[in-house]
C-alpha cells in the first residue's frame, strides 16, 4: 500500500490517493508528518459506522472519501509536506507515507497578435508569457489541442488558430442575433391581446458580455431595462408598437426586434331584423279592413246583377223568390258573410302580428335601428366590432 505523490497548486483542490489498500479495511487516519500518533492527527473514517473523528492538525478544509483518499480544498503554501495513513483492517494495521508539494499560483499574461480580423479567413495567434512549462490551452473553458484549424508551438507557449471564427474569440461578441417572445401564446411580429389581460414579452440575445436592453413604446424610450417586459392589465393607451433593443457594452453591436400589440379582430356582425311600429301596424289594420269592406260591396252588387233567382234559392232556402223583398234579403245575408269574413281577416292579422313579435321577426317598438356600442373611454369603437344594442 502506497500514497500516490501530488503536486497542488494554490486556492485549489489537492487530493492524496491510496494505492493497493486492502479491502477489508475498517478506519483511515491520516495525520501531519511521518508519524501516526494521536498528535499529528488529522482527520479518520469509520467505513463500518460511516462516522468522522478531527483530531488536533484538522483545519476544517480536510475530509476522507469512502475508499480513504484525503480531499484538501483551497490549498495553502503551508499544507505541503509528508503526510502519513495509518489503515486499520480486520487482520491488523498497515500505514503509508505520502508527500504533497504545492506550487505557488501564477496568472500568466496572454497577447493576441492582433485585435480585428476578417471572420472565417485570417488567422489569430495567442502567446503565452509564463515560466512554467507546463502548459495547457482552453478556448470557450474547453481544452484544446494541435489539429486541422489549431496548431501549438513546442514549447507550448503560443496557440494559433486558422480562419478564426466570432465562436472562436473568449472575450467578446455579438449579440448577432435578437428573439422576442412571449410565454403566454406564440405571435409573428403581431401580438393579439383583449383589453384587461396580461401580457408578458421576453427579448433573447446572446453575447459577451451581456447584453443591455432597452424597450420603446412607439417610438418613446420606456423605463425597463431588463430583458422582459409584463404590462399587469393590458389598456388602450399600452396598444400599439414596442421595441427591443439589444447592445452589447464592448463591440457596441445593436440590433432590435418589434412586434405590434392590438386587440384581435373580429368580423362586424350585422343582424338584419324587419321593425315596424306601432301606429303602422293600426293604420295597416284599417287600410285592409277598408279594402275588404270596398271587396265584399263590389262582390255583393256584382252577385245581385249577375246571378238568376235560382242561385238565390241556393244561398237562401226558404225565399220567395217572387216576394218583392228578395233584394233585401240578399243583401242582408251577403252582409252577414261580409262581417264574418272581415272578423275573421281582423282575428287573423292580430293573432299573426303577436306571434311574429313574440319570435322576434319584427318589433313594434320606435328606437334606432342602429346604435353602436362604445369604449370604456367613452369614444366610439370605430374599425373595431359592432353589434347593434337591443336586438335580439
């Protein structure tokens, strides 16, 4: 059993492996130096209890895994030297002593040969100056190696990319493209939205650094300056155009994308209706009464003139037709099938004039046949839907 050396660099995590440790092992301690005693001690696990003991070198940075390593985070110049495990086991105690070294961190300075460069066909070249030989390449924090676009010097201190790309550059760029959405419904440059709901709007941009963000309502400058807007209860005075605008603080890219509030659109619905009032329906009752009594007379005279005594007999049984009042009598039972039929006719138009009321196919009621309904601002709602009020 051994402890596999380390070479730790400042503020980082440091790890001490054990190597070839047995498997029925019961407790790890680890302790400062290249004795175990109880002095020394700084951190042991039981793997049958799962318990932790600190002892007087713990530091409160220190912890033991469940197959013995010794985890130090943040580690200090002061941390390096020997450090010694003792394993206690079923079939008695081993013990190991291990070293860690712990470089000091530098922060070496990189150079770019230039600062602007034609996308996709110059080549960009990144120097390194450190003393440290050991040295590893990351573009966008993911390392890097010498291929078909990138190549690395021997000494590993100079990186040069081939037809640098905007993805390629660490540091800053965009925003190149900007998104405006909303979570509650989907729109194309056309937001449709009822007076009195929530609308919610989010702008999307990518770059760096980060983009600011401003918002105009047509054309006037609005006090957001995050990248969502929410109007609580939409009014008409928040209708219409708004902005956004996207800039990205270092290379000074601006792009914006807008998109158009408004009520949705309905069809005008027109209901056509046949009105008539009520002093019409009195005079068109008396005009028909009329024509029916002019009708009847007309018949009767004509009936009287045209007709033979046998006829007579027929309409009126029981007559003499020799008795010199059949004229009278003619007259007087035509005039009782007149008054019938003109009752009959009144009965008929009254009853069919109530019915068509009640179904709504005409109303004898004097309004306008058109009255529009308003805004809550009080202005008419022209372009927008109209349903005559009252009609049924």
């Amino acid at each position: 059993m051994y402890i596999t050396p380390l070479i730790g660099v400042e503020d980082r995590w440091g790890m001490l492996v054990i190597e070839n440790a047995p498997e029925d092992a019961q407790e790890y301690s680890w302790h400062r130096g290249e004795d175990d005693t109880g002095a020394n001690m700084i951190i042991s696990y039981n793997s049958i209890s799962h318990s932790e003991k600190y002892g007087p070198m713990y530091s409160g940075r220190e912890r033991v895994s469940s197959t013995g390593t010794l985890q130090i985070r943040r580690l200090q110049l002061n941390d390096m030297g020997n450090y010694t495990m003792r394993l206690d086991t079923i079939n008695g105690t081993q013990r190991a002593t291990g070293w860690l070294k712990i470089r000091e961190l530098e922060i070496p300075q990189i150079l770019v040969n230039t600062s602007s460069m034609v996308e996709n066909v110059d080549s960009v070249a990144a120097t390194c100056y450190t003393n440290d030989s050991h040295i590893k390449w990351y573009v966008n924090y993911v390392q890097v190696s010498s291929n078909n676009r990138m190549t690395i010097s021997p000494d590993h201190k100079t990186l040069i990319i081939q037809s640098f790309g905007r993805f390629d550059s660490p540091i800053q760029y965009g925003p190149y493209s900007v998104l405006l959405k909303s979570y509650s419904m989907d729109f194309s440059n056309v937001l449709s939205v009822e007076i009195g709901f929530k609308v919610e709007m989010v702008c999307i941009a990518y770059s760096i650094p980060e983009s600011k963000y401003r918002w105009l309502h047509n054309g006037s400058l609005l006090s957001f300056s995050e990248k969502n807007i929410t109007l609580p209860s939409l009014t008409w005075d928040q209708m219409g155009r708004y902005r956004c605008v996207v800039e990205n603080p270092v290379t000074h890219l601006i792009l914006y994308e807008e998109v158009e509030v408004q009520v949705p659109w309905h069809p005008t619905v027109v209901r056509r209706s046949f009105t008539i009032s009520g002093s019409s329906v009195v005079l068109l009752l008396v005009v028909t009464i009329a024509g029916g009594v002019q009708f009847c007379v007309v018949l009767t005279v004509s009936l009287i003139r045209c007709h033979s005594t046998r006829y007579l007999s027929l309409w009126a049984p029981g007559v003499d037709v020799k008795n010199g009042s059949v004229t009278e009598r003619m007259v007087m039972v035509v005039t009782t099938m007149m008054v019938e039929g003109i009752v009959r006719t009144v009965v008929t138009m009254v009853v069919t004039v109530s019915w068509c009321g009640d179904a709504g196919l005409i109303s004898l009621y004097d309004r306008p046949p058109h009255t529009w309904g308003t805004r809550p601002d009080g202005q008419r709602d022209e372009g927008r839907v109209k349903v005559p009020i009252g009609t049924r």
